[in-house]
C-alpha cells in the first residue's frame, strides 16, 4: 500500500492497460480517477472492480480531440477529488489508425490523432499541474513504435513527440522533484490490437519476443506502478521498454 493516501488520475482508464493500471494503483491504495472518452459503462466497471476489490476510485469523462475536452476532464476530475491534489498523472489514453499509411493518411485523420494523442496530454497536464504537489508523479504511456518502423506513420509520429514531451517536462519539473517517465509497451492484447485473436498473429508475435509471447495489460501495468511509486524517486526523462523482449533477434538459430 505504498500509495496510502495519494491520489492518481489514468487517462484512458476504462480498458486496456489504463483499467489494468489504474487497478493496480488503487491496490497501491491510491484513490484514482478513471478517465474514458465515450465507454461510461466500461469506466463503471472499472470503477466497481476497484470498489470490489477495496479500492477508491471515481469515473472521469472527457473525449479528447473535441471542443472543451480539457476543461471537461478537469471538471470532472475536481468534482472526483473532492477538494484532494493530484499526486499521480497517467497519460494513457490514444488511439489508432490502421489507414494512416504514407498512402492512406489524410490531414483529418493526422489532426485527430494528434489531437488524442499528443495535444490532450501536453494540456491536461498543464491544466492539472496546480493541482499537484511537489514529488509528483507524472507517467506517459508511449510505444515501441518510436523504434521499429511500422506502417502507421501517423499514430507512430505522435509517439515520437510523447517521448520528447516527457524529457523536456522531467526537465522543467525536477526543481519541484516531479518525475515525469515513460512506458512503452510492445505488443499487447488489448481491444486496440484485436488482430491478436487470431492464433496465426498470436503465434507470429511470439516468435518475435523473447519471452515468447505477447504482453498482457497487467504487465504494462506494474511497470507504471512501479514510476508512480516512491521506489522510483531517482528516475526521472526515462522511456523504458516493456515488452518482453521484443526483437532482440532470432529467437531460433
Ligand atoms: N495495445 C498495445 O499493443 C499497445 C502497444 C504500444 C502502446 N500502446 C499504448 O498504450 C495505451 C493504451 O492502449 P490500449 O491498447 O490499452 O488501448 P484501448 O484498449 O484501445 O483503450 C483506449 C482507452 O483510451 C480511451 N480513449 C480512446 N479514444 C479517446 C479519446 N478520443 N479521448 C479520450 N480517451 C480516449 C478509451 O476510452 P473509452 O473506453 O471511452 O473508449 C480507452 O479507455 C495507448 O497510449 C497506446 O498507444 C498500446
């Protein structure tokens, strides 16, 4: 319980590795605000499999990439915290667009996910900074596509600028001791990659991995615990690849 009396808010924390996290920092002890942008029953549920578990937590609504999305979530957030600070920023939530190929992207589709993916989390967390004391923490979820070249050349671009965001903000918050890191996680099940159903693409991704598999959204989880937690202190501008090993080479010779 290592975040007794602490408060976090997960961006994208009614599916995929947002709920496993923000599961998992509720178990910490924090009490955590579950943002979604249009699934409200997913984020019910999150919110009750926390309260089930002898969590606190709160559901946040704000769809990103459309007029007012800040102010929303920050409303919603403020109402949740009930007059707390925030201790704990996960920037989490993003999207895809497997037709943003060189050949497919349009300028609509680029804005958008600029929009979700980049624009919402550099002014969510200026707009939330007030609310956090010194020793926060801040926690980007990015992607291993900022490293292996991928077709989708959009979503991979903004990944691209979320990793620099986080070394710039480390930067201009360590005088305040708030570490500001990011996860990258490689290829895990979640609605995002619903390919992964298939046994064949499953199989192909594990071949590639050397832990032999592809990950689960619990184990993206832990690690952003791991950065939102004391224990991590003295790391700060980080981008750490979780993802089991991926691409390490041959896993056959
Ligand atoms: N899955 C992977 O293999 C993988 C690999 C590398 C990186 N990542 C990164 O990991 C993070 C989580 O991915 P995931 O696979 O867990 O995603 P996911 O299962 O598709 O869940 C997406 C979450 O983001 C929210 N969201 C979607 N569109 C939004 C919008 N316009 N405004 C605000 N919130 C929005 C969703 O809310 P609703 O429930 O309301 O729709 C949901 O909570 C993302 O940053 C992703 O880029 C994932």
């Amino acid at each position: 319980m290592s975040l007794q009396g602490k408060t976090a808010l997960v961006t994208g924390g009614s599916r995929g590795i947002g709920r496993a996290a923000a599961e998992r920092l509720a178990a910490d002890g924090a009490r955590v605000g579950v943002h979604y942008a249009t699934n409200e029953a997913a984020a019910k549920d999150t919110v009750e499999a926390i309260a089930a578990a002898g969590g606190e937590a709160f559901a946040v609504g704000a769809e990103f990439g459309t007029e007012g999305d800040v102010d929303a979530l920050y409303d919603g957030l403020v109402a949740g915290l009930n007059g707390a600070g925030l201790d704990i920023l996960v920037n989490n939530a993003a999207v895809i667009d497997y037709a943003d190929s060189i050949d497919g992207i349009t300028p609509e589709a680029f804005d958008r996910l600029i929009a979700v993916n980049v624009k919402a989390p550099l002014f969510v967390t200026q707009r939330v900074l007030p609310l956090m004391p010194d020793g926060g923490r801040i926690v980007n979820v990015s992607s291993g596509v900022t490293w292996f070249a991928q077709p989708e050349i959009g979503y991979g671009m903004t990944k691209g600028a979320l990793n620099v965001f986080t070394r710039s903000l480390a930067r201009t918050l360590g005088p305040r001791q708030i570490t500001v890191n990011t996860v990258s996680p490689g290829i895990t099940e979640t609605d995002m990659n619903g390919w992964l159903q298939d046994p064949n693409s499953a199989a192909l991704v594990a071949g590639m991995v050397a832990l032999g598999r592809h990950g689960q959204s619990a184990d993206l989880a832990d690690v952003i615990a791991f950065f939102a937690s004391p224990d991590a202190r003295w790391v700060t501008g980080q981008v750490l690849e979780a993802n089991g090993g991926l691409w390490l080479g041959p896993n056959e010779r």
